[in-house]
C-alpha cells in the first residue's frame, strides 16, 4: 500500500510539475520534454548499473514501445500549454483506459451489459468535460493529452511482455532521447530554460518518472491487474487537489461531474472484472 501511494504521488506529480514550469514560462515543452527523458534514463539506467545488470538489446517490440513512450511524452508537455492540471489529468486517464478497453475488445474480451453501462458512462464524462462551455478545457489541447493518453496506453501493453520492465523501460527513455532533440530543434523558436524550469523538468523525469517507476512496479508484485488499474483512478483527484493548492486552479463543477462520470465508469468496468474473475 505505501509503494502504490508513493508511486501515484509521484505519477500525479509530473502534471503538477509540467504546468508549473509551463505555465510560468521557465522552460518551453520541447526542452521539458528532453530533459524529463533525459533525466528519467538517467535513473532508470542507475538503478540498472546499481544492480549489476545490463540493458537489454533494442527489437522491434521494443522500439514500438519506444515511439509509444514518446508520443505519451510529448504530447503530454505541448498539452499541458493549454489545459490546467486537473482536467489534463482526468483527460489523461480516461484516453489510457479507453484504449485499453478498445484493444481487450479487438482481442476477444467480451464485457456484460453492467461493463458497457460502465465505459457508456465514461465517455459521457469525457464528451461532457470537452463540451463548449466556459469552463470547457481548450480544445487543442484535450486533443493533444487524448492522444498522450493514447501513446501510453499502447506503451502499457506492449509493456505486458516485458521480462524486465526496469531495464526494458531505462532503454525505452535512452531511445526517445534522439526524438526528443529534434523536436526541440524544430520548436527551437519557443526556447526559454530558466534555472527553475530546468530543475521542474529534472525532478518530473528523475524522481516522478524514473524512481515512480521503479516504485511502481515494485508495488505491482502485490497488486492483481484490475487492482493497478483501478488505482491509477486515483490520480486525476491527487491532481486537481494538487492544482487547486500550487497551482490556484479552480475545482469546478463541470470538472467534478465528469470526473464522477468517468472515474465512477471505469472502476464499475474494473470491479465488474474482479468478480467475473474471483468467481
């Protein structure tokens, strides 16, 4: 329980810390994005040498989870230019999970009539969030964090067969390191990297990404897969919570609804799969 709290602390973290350095205009998103990366390979791969072990040698498998990993990154960093914290977040979780569900369905999955009620309540929390309105989020950017959420949804399952995730995910961070650059030299007209910015983006990939990781999957060892996936439901709350405090962002009431919605979705389609599978 202390590793799954520590581990989603630090996953709420790298939003709170992206808008921070973003919206104070610290560092522009491309150079957030390379040092984030950087830093979190710089983790991943310390822990690797503090074990004694070595990286394993780049597949196909593996390079298709690294094109996953970037586009979660980065488009994760160009997102959080127009969103606020929370809604990001919520927007975040709902496109992982939806992915998820669409590849458990291609791959045979059927779910029961209170699962579809579960994702049907979902997506009406997603539509409602995004819907024109005052307090709507901006546009572009929920449709940059929906495909972040995307990337990291196909990262996670191409991740399923990994033997060493630890090590498979050291390499995937050293392998966005190149992309990483070039986005940054194609935004390079939006460059700005103050000492405070820098520093966000380091604590964001070392400590919320790379050490988050490793305490992730250390907590998974205990926690069966409806389990970890329910849990990370908690996250979009520690964001908005963490935006109202640092950030002064509003909690509002369109916000609230769809987080009831989707969250509330989710966890009925995930405690639906817990009883079909102690049964």
């Amino acid at each position: 329980m202390l590793l799954t709290a520590v581990a989603m602390l630090c996953f709420a973290a790298n939003s709170i810390l992206c808008r921070l350095a973003l919206l104070s205009g610290l560092i522009d998103a491309a150079t957030f994005t390379t040092v984030r990366v950087a830093s979190a390979a710089a983790m991943l791969v310390l822990v690797i040498w503090l074990q004694g072990r070595k990286l394993p040698r780049a597949t196909r498998a593996s390079l298709l989870s690294a094109l996953a990993l970037f586009a979660y990154l980065v488009f994760f960093s160009f997102a959080y230019l127009r969103l606020e914290a929370g809604p990001g977040a919520l927007i975040l979780i709902g496109a992982v999970q939806f992915t998820m569900f669409i590849v458990a369905f291609y791959e045979g999955e059927r779910f029961t009539p209170a699962q579809w009620t579960g994702v049907g309540l979902a997506l009406f929390g997603l539509v409602y969030l995004v819907l024109p309105g005052v307090s709507a989020p901006d546009l572009l950017g929920a449709v940059l964090m929906m495909l972040s959420g995307v990337g990291w949804g196909c990262f996670s399952l191409l991740a399923r067969g990994a033997q060493d995730p630890v090590a498979a995910n050291a390499g995937n961070f050293l392998w966005c390191l190149l992309p990483a650059l070039l986005v940054g030299l194609f935004d390079q007209h939006h460059f700005a990297a103050a000492a405070a910015g820098l520093l966000f983006a380091v604590l964001a990939g070392a400590i919320a990404t790379g050490f988050g990781y490793v305490v992730w999957y250390l907590a998974l060892r205990d926690l069966s897969a409806a389990q970890a996936a329910t849990v990370q439901l908690s996250m979009p709350a520690l964001v908005g919570i963490a935006g109202t405090v640092f950030l002064s962002e509003p909690f509002t009431v369109r916000l609230l609804t769809a987080s009831v919605a989707m969250l509330g979705g989710i966890a009925l389609v995930f405690s639906r799969r817990v009883e079909r599978s102690a049964a």
